[in-house]
C-alpha cells in the first residue's frame, strides 16, 4: 500500500515529483495537489493557456484538469503535496472551507506568487511531514501525527491565502465569474453536453454574450475551449490505456467511433490510431 493510500497525503520532491507528472504526454492527476517551487521553472500545458511557474510561486492542481508538462529546468527544487478529497474533508479544520475551496478553483492553474519568507516556513513545514511520512521508525500514533502537520499545512495556506481573498476572490468581476462557471460546467458535463447553448442557459444568459465574455478573458471562443476539453480527455484515454478506440468514443460521449475519429483528427491533424501509436513502445 503506499504511504498516500495509507495516510491520505503524501509529499514528492523534485527526484519523485515525475511519478506523479507524466512527461512528454498528456496526464491528469489522480489527486489534488498543492505544486511549490524553490527555484528553477517549470513550464506546463493546461486546456487554453500555457503556464510557467518560477521561484517562490505554487498552484493548486485539479483531478478535472488534463496538464501536459513542457519543460523544465536543471535548477528545478520543488515539492509537492499531495493528498485524497475525502482525507481533508474528515479533519476537523475551522477556517472556512468553502471560501478557501472557492479561492482554490478560481486559482486553479495559475502560478500564485509567495513572499520567500512564507514559502521557507511552509517548505520546513512540508519538509517535516514528509519526514514523519518516510520514517521507518515505529510510531504509535503516526496517523494522528500525519493529520495534525498536514492541519498545520492547511491553516498556514489559509492564512497565506485570507491576505489574498479580498484583492482576488471578493473583487472577481461578472465577466470572470462566467468564466469560471463555464469552466467548471465544461469539466463535469463535456462527456454528455458540447454546444454553447447548453452552457449559457446554465447561466441564464444568450449564447452570444457567453461567447463574447469567454473570448474576451481567455483568447479563445466557447466552442474552442469546449472541444480542447474533450480532445485533451481522448489524448489522455489513448495514452495511458489499452482500451480500444470504440470504447473511448462511447467514454466521451460519442455516437460511433466514426464521429469521434473525425472530431479528433479535425482537432488534432492526426486520427485517435495514430496519435496512440507515438506512445506504443
């Protein structure tokens, strides 16, 4: 059993960080993860923007979201930590989850800057959980241990994150909101649901206006980003299982294999056959 099946945290570093980071392939993370850096840079792929996080910078990774890491640099030193949904939700913890979670969504793959006095009280603090998390020693109460630092973990980035809540998350505009509404509609329901309009009525407003906004924040028109979504998920499918091209058809919500080859190939210049053959060893 490993230690994040154990314990429901655990912690990498820069030598074990590519367990959990696919390289030179679409993945998504099994888990949530908090990604901090010391130094060096780390350049990553995300849907419709691309991403580089440099020194004292951390985000928060999403097991909705399909990343594809670029590059990154010799001088990298990183941590990350990371840990099962329902493990945090059982701690007992008081600041405001929902707000905190909120704030968390609205940065979600987006490098958030630390003043390098933060990130060395954190980094010690996720230096010591990984060592009571490695220890071989016998611990009697290693469980509670584990859940008390990852507590502490938790209330030290809520409290990072409160300084931000009112310059970040209170002052999101209307335009921002539809984005993130939008995005987070696309992620639990592009299996079933791909047109805009379906999107807009979710919120209540003409597809125009909902084609308008997203295209004014992201660069990128509705449909677009509802299509690299879905194209992302195939490309993860075709790489990181042996299921055949019917199933994953029928997985994203396809009529027939005929349809998704065209829509993938349309996308992607090349058939769903030949994207997975570059991955065939």
């Amino acid at each position: 059993m490993s230690v994040l099946e154990k314990f429901g945290v655990d912690v990498f570093t820069q030598h074990n960080i590519f367990e959990r980071i696919a390289v030179d392939k679409p993945f998504r993370p099994e888990n949530p993860a908090f990604i901090f850096i010391k130094t060096g840079t780390i350049k990553l792929k995300q849907h419709f923007r691309d991403l580089e996080l440099s020194a004292n910078m951390f985000m928060v990774t999403d097991p909705q979201t399909v990343y594809e890491m670029v590059s990154v640099s010799d001088d990298f030193q990183s941590r990350m930590v990371s840990y099962k949904r329902e493990f945090i939700s059982a701690l007992s913890l008081k600041f405001n989850r929902l707000i905190t979670y909120r704030y968390f969504r609205q940065q979600m793959n987006i490098g958030v800057p630390f003043e390098p006095e933060e990130l060395e009280v954190v980094w010690r603090s996720v230096n010591f959980l990984k060592y009571i998390l490695d220890s071989e020693t016998e611990m009697t109460y290693k469980k509670e241990i584990v859940e008390h630092l990852f507590s502490v973990f938790c209330y030290q980035m809520a409290g990072i994150i409160s300084k931000e809540d009112n310059s970040s998350m209170n002052q999101m505009s209307r335009q921002e909101e539809i984005v993130f509404v939008f995005l987070n509609d696309v992620a639990e329901n592009h299996h079933t649901e791909r047109t805009v309009e379906f999107y807009a009525e979710r919120q209540s407003i003409t597809t125009r206006h909902l084609s308008s906004v997203i295209k004014s924040i992201t660069g990128k028109s509705a449909s677009q980003i509802i299509a690299l979504i879905i194209v992302n998920e195939a490309k993860v499918l075709l790489n990181s299982s042996t299921k055949p091209v019917s199933e994953i058809s029928s997985i994203l919500g396809f009529s027939d294999q005929y349809s998704f080859s065209h829509f993938f190939k349309k996308h992607l210049g090349e058939s769903p056959s030949q994207y997975r053959h570059q991955f065939e060893s």
